[in-house]
C-alpha cells in the first residue's frame, strides 16, 4: 500500500487498530487528533503522559497532526488533507461528521477519488442509527454475555475487545477491497462498518444453529460450544487445551486408552452423535485427562497426532518458544520511552513484505512536517499555532523526525 494515504480520524481501539494494519502495509497513515489526544493514550502505565501501552500497541507507523476542528482553520486543514488522500477513515458518529461539514457529498466534492469509510456502532439504516456504542455494548447487543452465561451461570463480558478489533478487521478488508476496486473504475465510494452488523454475523455463523431452517430444527446456540466441560482441561498438575472432535482424533485417543468400546458406543459412534451427546464427551475426556501429568498427556497426544497445547496466561505467552523462534517479540529503544516490548508483524510475505518504519508518535509529534507538506506556508502554521488550531507537543529534535526505523516482520 505504499503511495496510499489516508486521513486517519479515529481513536481509542476499532479504528487505530484498522489503521495500524493499513500502515503496517505501507500506507501513509495520518492521524489526526484533538488538542486533548486518543483517550487510549492514557490507559495503564506510561513513563511518558499520554504513551501508554495500549497506544503504543495500536499506532506505530503513524505519523500524528493536531488539529482543533472547532476552530476554522482547523477543520479547513484537516479538508486541505482529505483534499489529497485516498482514504478517509473515521469512527465519529455519521451525525457528528455532518456537524463538521464532513459527511459523504460534501467529502467527495472536495476529493471524488476518496474512500470514505465510517466505522461506528450501528447501520444508518436502523431505529439505533447514532447510538453511542462501546465494546462491552456491542458484545451485549450480540448475545455474547449471555451465551458466557448459559455456560458459567453468569453473564459476563469476554475479556478482550473483541468487537472493536473484528471490526477493526473488517475495515481493513473494506478499505483494501474498495481501493482495489476504484483502481479498475477510478471512483471512491462510502462505506459503512458498523459494529452490531458485523459482530451480529460473527457471533450468529456459529450460534443461528438450528435457527438457521424454517420451521426450527433446534433452538438457537451451537451446543459445541456451550458444553459445559468445554474448557482447559486439568491435569494432575496443571492444564491443558485438547480438542478431541473429529473421527481420526476421536479414534486415535480411544486406541491410546485402550477404550475399543467407546468406539462401539452409540453415543459417540460418529462425528453427529458425539455432537448430539457433547457434554457426556467431555465429560469422560475431562475425567481421563485428570489421571496424568501435563507433560504426559503433551507428550501423548503429540504421538498419536491429536491436537493439544499447553494454557498459558498473558505472562507465559510472552515467553512462548514458537514466537521467540519466529522473533514475534522484540525489545526496542524508543525515542521517548525507552526500551520497549513490541510485537513484530505476524503475516509473512514473500515478495511485498509489511513493515515497522516507525514507534508510535508523541501527540502531535508531526503536525509542522504535515501542514509543510499540505502547503501551508511558515507564517500561516505560526498562527495556526498560535491561536490553537494546530498544536505540537514540542517533541526532542531525535522524536521529532519521522524515525525511519526498519525492523523485519
């Protein structure tokens, strides 16, 4: 994606996440802030104000520009910025752009080419068109909690922000399809991401179930995956994750045990009845697996090719051998924060390969080089400067340039 610039005008995770992977792949990525900066930028610790470690997860690769868009000469160069971009990314709500003068026509007028890609809570479409709309929300709108529930007793939130990043993923897949698509008729087009249709299609692929047929074959809820023995089974000392499902894998475990009958049992006979009988399934896999040692049954299941891995924590995971030989984790100095844990790129490519070019920028670390580049002339950004329409955080001269860092994926 290099040579493709985009205007990034989101924060937090959906939206910074989207627009990471863009950069990721070589894109321009510009991202514009309020004097006050992503709220993300002030979750968990920080050596620095506003470089917290979620933020500096979700913007590398990014160069950021402050502009105050309540003020005149603000909003009239972030549209000096669109004016020349390929993409215009966003997770305002529809009406909030409206109210700036930045909804689709008016966009489009100033740049016919531009992708313009909304990513927000719900469709325009529907009576929730311009609710606010938050992870843990849309996970309650999608029946996530209740399905945790049906299995725990208790409905809970999954611990992760699932639905800002599978979004986020959608974006991605959006923007680079549209692109495509604009190279073969030269238009730019709107699209639309929102997050309660997209999660809604995510979480009912697998939970539609018996829904899916009229009349009903069975309620809603794949029961797979709502066993209530589906989960990190307990050794002697420890725990492990198996999964024991298809025929081969099924046949393979009871030829380890010496279990010919339960290859004879009615019940698990094949890949549907085991379905049907889920939880007498897991049952007897999670009783067996409490007999031996973790490393017994890693050892075990290994030879008679069923899949198994042990169950690590946040904190394992960083010391995983697999990642540490495809060098996922690596510690680098950034220029303001010092040495730091990042995470490399996960895709491999073997011609056009993605890249980190650049740590994650100080809250309007590149406003002066952007405007430069937009045209602005000296005076015109001093009083822009001046008069709060354009803000820079005044970085040290080192983080103040466009770090040209290279590291391999």
């Amino acid at each position: 994606m290099a040579g493709v610039r985009i205007i990034d005008l989101t924060s937090v995770v959906m939206g910074p996440f989207a627009s990471q992977i863009l950069a990721d792949l070589g894109a321009d990525v510009i991202k514009v802030e309020s004097p006050e900066g992503d709220t993300v930028r002030n979750i968990g610790p920080s050596r620095s104000k506003g470089m917290g470690p979620m933020y500096l997860a979700l913007n590398r690769n990014k160069r950021s520009i402050v502009l105050d868009l309540r003020q005149p000469d603000g909003l009239q160069a972030l549209k000096r910025l669109i004016a020349d971009a390929d993409v215009l990314l966003f997770n305002l709500r529809p009406g909030s752009m409206a109210r700036l003068g930045l909804g689709y026509d008016e966009v489009a007028a100033l740049n016919p080419r531009i992708i313009y890609c909304g990513a927000y809570g719900f469709g325009e479409g529907g009576r929730y068109a311009g609710k606010p709309a938050l992870d843990d929300l849309i996970q309650g709108a999608v029946s996530l909690p209740s399905l945790v529930g049906r299995v725990t007793g208790e409905p809970r939130y999954l611990p992760t922000n699932i639905c800002d990043r599978t979004t986020g993923l959608t974006a991605v897949y959006a923007v680079t399809s549209a692109l495509y698509a604009r190279e073969r008729s030269g238009r730019g087009q709107a699209i639309e991401v929102p997050m309660f249709e997209t999660m809604a299609q995510f979480v009912l692929s697998d939970h539609m179930y018996g829904q899916t047929f009229d009349p009903p074959l069975a309620d809603a809820g794949y029961v797979r995956l709502l066993a209530k023995d589906r989960r990190p089974c307990k050794t002697r000392d420890g725990y492990i994750c198996v999964l024991i499902y298809i025929d081969k894998h099924w046949k393979n475990f009871c030829d380890m045990l010496g279990r010919q009958d339960m290859l004879t049992d009615p019940r698990f006979a094949s890949m549907a009845d085991r379905t049907r009988n889920v939880d007498a399934l897991y049952a007897f896999v999670t009783e067996t697996i409490a007999t031996r040692t973790t490393a017994d049954w890693m050892d075990a299941l290994a030879r008679a090719d069923i899949p198994v891995t042990p169950l690590h924590t946040p904190a394992s995971l960083m010391d995983d051998p697999h990642l540490a030989d495809v060098g996922f984790f690596e510690w680098v100095e950034h220029p303001s924060e010092g040495r730091i844990r990042r995470m490399n790129i996960p895709t491999t490519w073997s011609d056009t390969p993605p890249s980190i070019r650049c740590h994650a920028p100080l809250l309007g670390e590149n406003t002066l080089e952007v405007l430069e580049e937009a045209g602005y002339a000296p005076v015109e950004i001093e009083r822009m400067l001046t008069s709060g329409a354009a803000c820079t955080q005044g970085a040290p001269a080192e983080a103040r340039r466009h770090n040209t860092e290279s590291a391999a994926p």
